[in-house]
C-alpha cells in the first residue's frame, strides 16, 4: 500500500485549540503539496467531511487535530470503522492518553515516575500548597493555574470544572523537559524555559520570549534517562507513530512525568519539529515519518503488543 497517493489533511473543528490545529493542518499541507504529494485539506468542522473521507480517493489521513474529539479516540474511531489508514495512536490508546488520572494509573503500574494527584470531595480540600490545577482531559497546559491558598483554589476550581473532571497535583518548582517520539526514535530533549512561571497555552503557541534550549542538557546520562523513561511510557499507554513525553524536575533531580500528547503541535513554535531539526531531520521529512508509521486498521494493534510484551 502506497501511503502518499493522496493523503487527507484533518485540521480545525470546533473544539478549544482550534487555533493551533489550523495553523498545524496548514504547515503540514504545505509540506506536502511543496513536494509535489497529492493533499486535500478538510476542516471536521464541515458538515460534509464525514462524507469527502468516504470518498475513496484518499490513501492515508494525516490528522491534525489537537484536544478533544481529535484526540480522545473520537475520531480514530471513525477512521477505523471507515477502514482508513490514519497517523498516531489508535481509539484506546488515544483515549487514555487524554485522562491524565488514568494514565498516571497505569504508568505507575509500569514503574514509571509520575505525580501524586488529589481530589476534592467529602468536603476534603488538599492544603500542601502550591498545587497545580488543571483539567484532566485538556493539552497544551490549557486551563492550567498555580493555586497558593485553599481560596484561589475554590475560586479557579469553579473555572477549570467546565472543562470536565479537575486534576490537582503537587507543583513541583523545576526545570521542564519535553522529549519527542517519532516511530523508534525518541529525539532529543528540548528544556523549555517560560518567561512566565510556567510553559502556559500562550507560551507554547503565541509568546517568543519562551526559551526552547536542544538538546536540553550536555549531560548524556540525565538526556538518556529521559529517553528510556520517554519510550518506556509510549509503549506502556500503547501509543503508535509519534508523540511527546512531557516532564517536570524537582530542584533535587528527580523526573515526573507530565503527560503524554498524541498529536503535537505542528506549528512555528511547536517542540517536536524544533527538536527534528536539531537532529538534522527537515519539517517534510518529519511529515513523511509520521505518514511511514500509520496505524493500518487491524495491523498496527499486533506491532503494538509485541513491543509492550518486551517490558
């Protein structure tokens, strides 16, 4: 099967990072048509898009899709029942990469470092401040907010409950690391220094003061332990193709994971082409590997299993 034939480009919808998956649809259409391969962009939030990917005519779909819908499983779902090959991670792995709280469970089942998190009920409120509150099922450190006393906490919970079920962590004062994965490769660190005092939705995609320093340390053994842990916990949530570990270290050194992002940023401020380039790999190229390690309905579930039976 020849991936590049033609290849759909999922981009838009109306969900909360709307912005960033335009911009990310765009730059990855251009790559495509500036190398002479057949692209068609579709917006999900069209009526009819459900109808042009039943079309036939397209050989892969390259979803560009950021948040929920594009990667809570949602649409891989319909990608799969439409027997399209399609890039990232499948339906279970998507959906359990966007619960935080569940993916924590099963990470620290797999050995791996991750935060304790808290929950306010039966009029329990947690008191080891500061804290991090944030949505359990949001990316991009949307809605995310540094909480000092038990009154912003009340007050800034009533805001990040919209967005669903309240995640609340201990807020680890550290140096933040994010490792992207392309197929077998986990590329190098990139430490991200904020201006603000941490890597917030407007940081990442919007503010050129943010500082992205790759490789993010000249110490191999620290960039190698970031690597395995980073492997480790894609193969542990059964993740496909690509993604991003993020991670937190405490000013004594000890590595938590963040969160895992199935489909990251493709834009100008965006981590894991900025770490590809470093490793001397063009943004088509990038492109290209992404579209190489599709998940093929009923194939790529196999591969998966395979690897995760290594650990």
């Amino acid at each position: 099967m020849n991936l590049f034939n033609h290849i759909a480009v999922l981009y838009g919808g109306g969900i909360t990072e709307r912005e960033v998956s335009l911009t990310s649809g765009q730059a990855t259409y251009q790559a495509l048509i500036e190398n002479d391969i057949q692209a068609t962009l579709i917006d999900v939030a069209q009526d009819d898009y459900i109808k042009l990917l039943q079309s036939g005519k397209f050989s892969c779909v390259f979803v560009a899709l950021h948040g929920g819908f594009g990667e809570d499983g949602t649409i891989q779902g319909l990608l799969e029942c439409l027997g399209l090959p399609y890039t990232g991670s499948g339906v279970s792995a998507s959906a359990l990469a966007m619960d935080k709280e569940k993916s924590k469970i099963v990470l620290r089942a797999h050995g791996l470092p991750v935060l304790p998190s808290y929950a306010i009920e039966h009029n329990f409120i947690p008191s080891d401040f500061p804290l991090a509150l944030k949505p359990n099922s949001q990316g991009s450190s949307f809605g995310v907010f540094k909480i000092n006393s038990k009154v912003q906490l009340m007050e800034q919970y009533e805001q990040v409950v919209k967005y669903g079920d309240v995640l609340i962590e201990p807020w680890i004062d550290g140096p933040e690391y994010t490792s992207g994965v392309v197929g077998d490769k986990v590329l190098s660190s990139i430490n991200i220094i904020p201006k603000d005092e941490f890597n917030t939705f407007d940081a990442k995609y919007i503010s050129d003061a943010t500082q992205f320093i790759c490789p993010g340390s000249d110490n191999l053994e620290f960039e190698g332990e970031l690597a395995s842990i980073a492997r480790r916990a894609f193969d542990a949530l059964g993740l496909n193709g690509w993604g991003r570990v993020d991670y937190m270290v405490s000013t004594t050194g000890e590595i938590y994971i963040l969160e895992l992002n199935t489909i990251p940023g493709l834009t100008s401020h965006s981590l894991v082409p900025t770490a590809a380039k470093t490793e001397g790999i063009s943004f088509f190229e990038l492109i290209c590997k992404i579209i190489e390690c599709s998940n093929l309905p009923g194939v790529t579930k196999k591969v998966r299993l395979e690897r995760q039976l290594e650990y």
